[in-house]
C-alpha cells in the first residue's frame, strides 16, 4: 500500500535526479495525506465505551518515508531496467529456459508429488501443507474448466465446495453412509446444483454473470448460516468420520489397517493416506480435463470462449454446452469439498466465504488460463507463499493482497501464457495467449 | 399501515447509502468496463475518516455540531478521493489495456489490502460513535401506541443524497468533465483522438466515485454509530448488486437499484425473517436479471452479427 | 420465378422499434445455384440474412427451406443454433468471426461439433476412448484435411486462425461452414477486403462448392466483379424492398437498380456498371 508506483504511462520519460526526487517528493506527500488519519491517529473503543485516541506520528513519519525512499529506488531500478514490454520482462535466455523447463517440469512435479510423503514422513506440518495445496490444485484444475475453457466468470465457486463439503458431513453424521458412497454423491449433488444456478443464468453475459454467480456463493453461505436445524449454523458440523480404506479404518483399534498389516500405529498413515487420496482426486480431475479438452464437449467449451456468435452459426447449442461446463467445474469443487470435509472432521460457513473462490480464481488467472500445469504452479505458489506468512498473522491478508496486485501486473495472462492446441496435423505448436480469447461470460 | 410507513422511510434511507455507493460501481464500469472490487473498502476507508476526523475536531474543543460535520465532510471525501486516485493508479491503469479478468482480481487484491490495511492500523474492533444529530419528528401517532418516527439524521441522509446527485447530474451532463467521461464512455480512442486526456478523466471518475463512497461512509456512520473494518464487503456486494440490479452503467439505474435493495432488505426483515434479508436481496437480484439480462435501467446489449 | 427452389422467402417482415427494416420481401434461391443478394449500404440485406439464420425472429413472413429430401423446414419457427443443426444452413460473417485462438484445423473440427458429439456418445464413449469414436475422429480430422487443401491452407493447418493473413481468414471461415455439410451455405460479403487476385481465388472456390458439393449458395456482396461472375441469380433490394431479381445481366441493365445505386452513392453506381463490362 504505497503511492510509490505513480508512473507515466507515456513512453519518453524524463530520467535524472531533479526527476527522480520530484516524483519521490509527490508519492511522499500523497501518502502523508492518505495514512495521515489513518496511521497518524489510532482510535480504539474505551474502556467506558465511547471512543478514545492517541496519536502515532512516529509510524505514520516511518510509513511517508519508506514511500519516499521506495519510491526512489524503483524509479532507479525502473531506469536500469528500461521501458517496460513483454520481451524485457522475461529476458529471451530465461524464456528459453523456461520453455525447456516446461517440458520436464510438469513430469518432474508429477513424480515429486508421489515422493513427497515419502522425503517428509516425519514433518507433519510439511505433509499437512502438501494436502492443503493439492486441494486447491483440484479447485483451480475443477475451476479452470469454467473460467479457463468455458469463459465464463464464476465468483460463487466456493458454493459448490460448500456443497459438496456438507453433503459428506450431513450424509455421513445422518445416515451413516461411508466416505466412498457420498463422494460421489457429492460430485453429483455439486454438479446439480451448478445445473440448478446454471441454467436460468447462464444467457447472463460478462459481469452479470460474474455478480450472479457471486450472489449465489453468498446466498448458499448464509443459508448455511441460518438453517441451524439442518446444518449446525455457525457451528458447524464436527464428527465427520474419517475416510477408510475401502472399509478399513486407519485408527488404532483392532480392525485397523496397522493391526491388520501387523504394523505399528502412527497416525501419520493417516495422513500419507489422506495426501495420496486427495493426489488421486486432483489427477483424476486433471486426466478428465484433458480428455475432455480433445472431445468435441472440450472444443465446444473453448469455442464459446473465443466466439459464442460463431458457435450459435456452426449449430453448438450454447445453453447446454455452458451447463456441462459449468456442472463440470462444480462437481469438481463438490468432491475437493466433500474431500476437506473428511480430511478437517469439522467444518463451519467459515470455510466458505468468498475470499475462497477469490484465491480460487485468482490461482486460475494466475496460472494462465486453461493451462494446468499454469493452474498447479500458481496453487503452490499462492498457497505455499500465503502459508510462508503464517507468522505474521495479521499482516498475511495485506501481503497477500499486495502480492496479487503485483502478480497481475507482472503477468496479466497467468504464468504459463500460451495455449496447447487439442489436435494437430504436423507440427503441435503452441498458440500465444495474446490470440486467446478470455469471453464474454 | 404505520408500521409500513415507518419501514418505507427506514428503507429509503438505507437505500440512499446503496444508491450512492452503487453510483461509484456503475461509473467506473461505464467507462473503464471493469468491476472495482475495492469500491466497497472505499466506502469503508470513508467511514474511518469521518470517525477519525470527528473525533479529533470534537478533541479539539469543536462544539459547532453543523461545523464539525461540514469539517468531516470535506476531510473525508477530500481524503477518500485520494485514496481512489491512488488505486487506479497503481492497481488499475498498467492495466488498463490489458486482459479482462487481469484489473478484476487485481482490484479483488487491492480490497483484500485496503480492509487488512484499517484492521492492522486501527485494530478489529468495532468503532461505536455517541448519537451526532439527534432529535426527529413524530409523524403519525398510530392508535395501537406505534408512531412513525422521522429522525433528523434520516432527513440528512435523504437530504444529503438529494442534493449529491442533483451536483453529481448536473456534472456529468453539463460540464466539460462530464462530456469528457461520456466520451471515453463511448470510445476511448477516438475521445483521446478528439483531444480528451483519458487518463485525467478516468482518474477523475475514480475520485468522484470515491468521494461519493467517502459521503456513504459517513452517513453510514451517523446512522448507525459504528464503523468496522469489514463493512465494505457486505455493503460493497449491496451496492454492486444494486447497480446490476439498477442496470449497470446507467447513474439513475443505481440509484434505484439502491433504493430497491434497501427497501426488499428493510421490508424482509421487517414483514419475514432479519436471518435471510441478504438471501432476499441476493434472490431477487438474480430473479430480476433472468428477466431483465440488463437489470432494470440498462441498455439493452445489442448484439452485432 | 420456376424451378427447384431450396430457399423460398415469402414476404419477409422485420421492424426494429418502428423502423422497417425489411418490407415484405419475397425472393426464391434456386438448389444447386449462386444466388446473389445486392443492393446498396443499409438496404437490410445483412438483417434477411439474420432472419434465414436464426439470428433474428422475422416480424411476419415465412422462410422455407426445401432439402433434397423433400424435407421442407419452416426457418423462421427454428432459432439460434437449431438452424445449422437441424436445417442444415450455413453462413459466415461479415466481420470474420473464426475462433483466433484455436488452430485452422481446430476451427473445422468444432464446425463438426454435432456429428462428433453423437460419435462420442454425448462424451461418455470418448471419455472411455473406445475405438468406435477414433474412427470417428479420424475421419473428422479427414473431413477438415480435404477442406483445408481444397481453400490452399493445408500447410497452415496447425497455426492459429488469428495468425492467418485476412484473405486465408475468409476461405478458412467458408471452409468451416463447409464443415457442418450444409444445404445451403450463406456468405455474408465473402470477398470485402480481397485483393483482385484473391477474389478470383475465391470465385473459383465457390463454383466448385456448387458444382463439386451441391451446395446452394446465397451471397450477399459489394465486389459487382464476383456477383456478375459467378452468380446465377440477383436480387437487388434498397430500402428493404426488392426492386429487382434475374439474371446478372438483365439486372445489370435494370435502370431501376442503377437509379437505386446512384441515389445511395454515385460511386458505387459506377462501379456496378463498369464491372459488368
């Protein structure tokens, strides 16, 4: 949160201390104004319930004069670094590494994945974070079928992982019914619900879309709030039985797994159990894709994005073919939710607010959309980087924020920036983002 | 029926602050086409302002109630514009011309950054205000013992609302700055071709949207005694979905969407449950646009084959 | 006018608010023959098209569409999508409309979108990968080869259409309509922006869509050098009304279609009439 980045935005810019300071100067001065009151003066409730105050113009002399000297130093960087285009950037020797990377990447990603519970059996905290991050691969991968191939802006994601997220946890403390029979339950009750939304919404176009979509995840999540008989309001509901392997527990009693291997008990099994569960969803979501990607389905959800008009005049029937995407995406989300809700026990609206389908989206935009290696980077960035901040707790909504800001303007098109054609005749040749549509929806 | 009376004013009211909010949504979309998630944290910076600034005027021996308010009133929407401007220019103009979804979440990051930005320097806590203007009207002394009661901070809040949009119509249809911003409206580079400075206007749009947001916030504040650090979320999805509602990019299409949302949450929660007055908004927001795909005063989109 | 006709419009209607923008407009386009919709700017010939595809509901009048079956399909009761699907009736656009970011070939396979999805089994058999549906894809893949060699973009097949020159952009746009295997291609001012050598290029390829395929063709076009050549039937239309239909030639010498060009633009009137000699 700084005035520090106030640029030209014409190409002849002047250069030279005189400059550099002025603009210094400016962003300094524009930033005492706006933290004057707002870091100059703290206010808190008082003891007898009216509102005292004190002032702090030691932060706020601080703050104004972190602004000015960063301001100064990245008009300098800017200076040594030159105008600014896509080719400076990503220097041609670090974007030809990068396209030999990406070849071996993914595989090697792959194979670390399968390692990983292996290299930090011991690190519980390690293990813990992989599972967290591989959730949120399986939304991004289960989003990007939507916004990433479809087009469409959902900003409701987070419903259909509520869904499927209380779907498991009231089947199962209700009925009893086993983690494998409401896995699929979830999906497709997800999945019914994004066909529900979907279906009188989808001829929505752009931003209406966008909002709609939005209001729904707000309404799923308060109605969830509200309806306490069923879901436990703000509560919650705790008591989510543990996933089995196919019928055997992973606990210490008598039938379990580690009694009927004739092995110790640690409770990590179950966790490893949990990280390879959930690395079988994600890559089941991920082999779906692609495969649906080269169907006519697939083709059909990226012509929309690129031309909804065109595809009307070639006889793809628009309405329907945006309901499996979007019913697609959401079964998706209804099995990583019903997967959280087996893996925490307890869930609560909590864990269903729209900050979720903003970092869900923002690693979808991030990885470049439709790309799912883009999709995996950018999860394990944002959520590895969020956790890095774990310690600074009240900050790590600030930073995430500023990092955001900065990522979209470091790479407005995502990290992986090209598009892997479907079907080719000789040459398999990826397509510059900068031809790639984003749609209407 | 006085029961009735009372929640139509008590709506009104309510849906003056939306309407004003919502305006900031529906110009920035009009001319630069992209949804300002931080709008809604605008409005909440807005609010802080205005608590801060009172607070520190009536420490200093104010006592001139309609002084300090006019005082408030400038500060925070002098201070509030500058906090607009300073977001267009560092989250969204790099942007400008850049992918679609790239200034959205950009903006979605800017919110995320404004409401833990006032959280860490002003702490979590709720932020109660004693009662500034005081005093009201009895309008109707109904027979069962109920009156209607018409406050004078209500009247201010219409009032203030009145007299901002007649300004604000008056800017954007009669002066230079007005034509401006319908030019780039239309098509920003044929209106920088005509001699329009683009990126003056669109930084002006922001200031003005967010001036407007910085008087929401203070009379959210007086209204209701209270600013917290979250409160732009929920009241920023309410204004932007009053303007979606209204029918995006049309000024009086957001304040009545303001003034529909406030009254369908004022009479839910008056006539069924205070639980679901948000998921009666929200409902009939998405009933609204299956009938109406461009909201209530939108232009249809024509469709160019 | 005698003859098989695939297209018969029957007094065509179609207000916008309370401008007419096409009056009851009555015209027939003949099986196997290039019918030629002129007329000056604004005489509502893209708003007929948008009527026979589907893009707009007629106020009034009737579209009918008699296949070589003898199946006869009422176009103004069918809409959107359906038209292609179930009707059979191609277009492109006036303004390109191909996917940019998605290959020449890939464009001509989504044109296959309804066959392969029946290929597929609704997805569930491609999911499973079963033989039946390769075979299909392989002949899809096919079926786009021949098209991509027959408008000379083979060798680009692999890149992306928003790569192509404009004039590549158009053939490959037709190609794509050939694609859905129409009855009826329409072609919404195919040669706008051609240089003459590649309006030539164009004037061969859809003589041989005729002549090759079947394929009744209805255009509408400005380059007169194309109409004349090619064409088999005109209709002339100002204002929204016809004011004059048969071959080029009579068309050509009616004074009433050089009255109405000159009224619009004196330019174009004097193209119309230097190009037919």
């Amino acid at each position: 949160m700084s005035a520090t980045s106030a640029r030209p935005s014409h190409a002849a810019q002047p250069s030279g201390s005189a400059f550099i300071l002025k603009k210094a100067l400016i962003s300094a001065a524009v930033a005492l104004v706006l933290f004057s009151l707002m870091i100059g003066v703290r206010t808190e409730a008082g003891p007898q319930g009216g509102l005292i105050y004190w002032t702090r113009f030691g932060d706020l002399a601080a703050m104004v004069g972190t602004v000015f000297g960063g301001s100064i130093i990245i008009e300098l960087l800017r200076q040594w670094w030159g105008p600014v285009d896509k080719d400076r950037i990503v220097p041609k020797p670090v974007q030809a590494a990068m396209s030999f990377a990406g070849r071996w990447l993914a595989p090697a990603l792959l194979v670390f994945a399968f390692l990983v519970p292996v290299i930090f059996y011991n690190q519980r905290y390690i293990l813990d974070l992989s599972i967290l991050v591989l959730t949120y691969v399986m939304l991004g991968w289960g989003l990007n079928v939507v916004v990433g191939l479809a087009g469409l802006l959902d900003l409701g994601y987070v419903a259909f992982y509520a869904v499927g997220a209380y779907s498991y946890a009231l089947l199962a403390t209700n009925f009893g019914l086993s983690f494998w029979v409401c896995l699929p339950l979830a999906g497709i009750l997800a999945a019914f619900w994004g066909v529900l939304l979907g279906f009188p919404v989808l001829r929505l176009r752009g931003d209406y879309l966008a909002i709609v979509t939005l209001a729904f995840g707000e309404i799923i999540r308060l109605v969830i709030i509200n309806w306490q008989s069923l879901t436990g309001g703000p509560n919650g509901v705790s008591g989510i039985p543990r996933p089995t392997l196919f019928g055997i527990p992973l606990d210490n009693s008598d039938d379990g797994l580690a009694a009927k291997l004739g092995i110790e008990f640690s409770p990590t099994h179950r966790i490893v159990f949990l990280f390879y569960l959930i690395l079988a969803m994600a890559l089941l979501t991920n082999w779906v894709t692609i495969r649906l990607r080269r169907l006519p389905i697939g083709r059909a959800w990226e012509a929309l994005r690129e031309d909804e008009v065109a595809c009307r005049a070639l006889g793809i029937n628009v309405t329907t073919t945006k309901l499996t995407a979007f019913a697609t995406g959401a079964m998706f989300g209804g099995l990583a939710g019903a997967f959280f809700a087996t893996r925490q026990g307890f869930i609560s609206p909590e864990s269903f607010t729209f900050q979720e389908s903003a970092l869900v989206l923002a690693i979808v935009v991030l990885g470049g959309m439709g790309s799912q290696l883009g999709v995996a980077l950018a999860a394990l960035t944002m959520i590895g980087g969020f956790e890095l901040f774990r310690g600074f707790d009240q900050y790590r909504m600030l930073v995430f924020g500023i990092a955001m800001v900065l990522l979209m303007i470091w790479r407005p098109r995502g990290l992986i920036g090209h598009r892997a054609p479907t079907v080719f005749l000789e040459r398999n040749q990826a397509i510059s983002s900068d031809l790639v549509k984003e749609g209407h929806g | 029926m006085d029961y009735f009376a009372q929640q139509l004013i008590n709506g009104l009211v309510l849906g003056s602050i939306y309407g004003l909010i919502a305006i900031g949504y529906t110009m920035v979309y009009g001319i630069v086409g992209m949804i300002n998630f931080a709008h809604g944290d605008i409005f909440m910076i807005g609010g802080f302002i205005a608590m801060i600034s009172f607070l520190v005027l009536v420490s200093l021996g104010l006592t001139a109630i309609p002084l300090i308010l006019l005082i408030v009133l400038l500060v925070s929407m002098v201070i509030t514009a500058l906090y607009g401007w300073t977001i267009e220019r560092i989250a969204y103009r790099p942007l400008r011309h850049s992918f679609r979804l790239a200034p959205m979440l950009s903006a979605i990051g800017m919110s995320f950054v404004l409401t833990n930005f006032s959280q860490v320097s002003q702490g979590a806590r709720v932020k109660p205000v004693p009662p500034i203007i005081t005093g009201g009207y009895t309008l109707h002394e109904g027979s069962e013992g109920f009156a209607v009661q018409l406050s004078n901070i209500q009247i201010v809040v219409v009032l203030a609302t009145i007299v901002l949009l007649a300004v604000f119509t008056w800017l954007v249809s009669r002066t230079r700055l007005g034509r401006d911003m319908r030019a780039c409206e239309q098509d920003q580079t044929m209106a920088s071709l005509l001699g329009v400075d683009v990126d003056r206007t669109i930084s002006m749009t922001f200031v003005i949207g967010a001036a407007l947001a910085a008087v929401a916030g203070m009379m959210y504040l007086l209204y209701y005694g209270l600013v917290d650090f979250f409160m732009g979320f929920v009241a920023g999805i309410k204004a932007f979905t009053a303007a979606v509602l209204g029918g995006i990019g049309s000024l009086p299409g957001a304040m009545l969407g303001g003034l529909a949302i406030g009254l369908i949450e004022t009479f839910w929660s008056a006539y069924f449950s205070v639980e679901y007055k948000d998921v009666a908004a929200f409902s009939i927001l998405i009933v609204v646009l299956i009938f109406m795909p461009t909201g209530l005063l939108g232009r249809p989109e024509v469709e160019k084959v | 006018m005698s003859g098989d006709p695939i297209l018969t419009v029957d007094r065509l209607m179609m207000r916008f608010g309370g401008i007419v923008a096409v009056n009851e407009l009555s015209f027939a386009a003949e099986r196997r023959k290039i019918t030629a919709l002129i007329g000056p700017n604004g005489a509502g010939k893209t708003t007929v098209f948008n009527c026979i595809t589907g893009f707009y509901r007629p106020s009034g009048g009737a579209i009918r569409l008699a296949h070589d079956d003898g199946r006869s399909i009422q176009l103004e009761r069918l809409n959107d999508f359906r038209i292609s699907k179930q009707a059979k009736v191609a277009r492109t656009f006036q303004n390109i409309r191909l996917f940019p970011g998605m290959t020449a070939l890939e464009n001509l396979m989504v044109a296959q979108h309804n066959a392969l999805m029946r290929a597929s089994g609704l997805t569930l058999l491609g999911l499973l990968g079963l033989p039946s549906w390769r075979e299909a894809e392989q002949r899809a893949i096919e079926l786009a080869r021949t098209w991509l060699d027959r408008v000379g973009l083979l060798d680009r097949a692999d890149d992306a259409a928003g790569n192509l020159p404009y004039g590549d952009q158009r053939r490959l746009e037709i190609a794509r309509a050939m694609c859905t295997e129409p009855a009826l291609l329409c072609l919404d001012e195919p040669a706008a922006g051609l240089n003459a050598r590649e309006s030539g290029g164009l004037n061969e390829l859809l003589l041989s869509i005729r002549n090759e395929q079947g394929t009744s063709i209805l255009l509408i076009e400005h380059d007169m050098s194309v109409v004349m050549e090619i064409s088999d039937h005109v209709v002339v239309m100002d204002y929204g009304v016809k004011i004059a239909e048969g071959t080029p030639q009579a068309v050509r010498d009616d004074p009433k279609v050089i009255a109405a060009y000159l009224g619009a633009d004196e330019e174009e009137a004097i193209a119309v009439m230097e190009s037919g000699t």
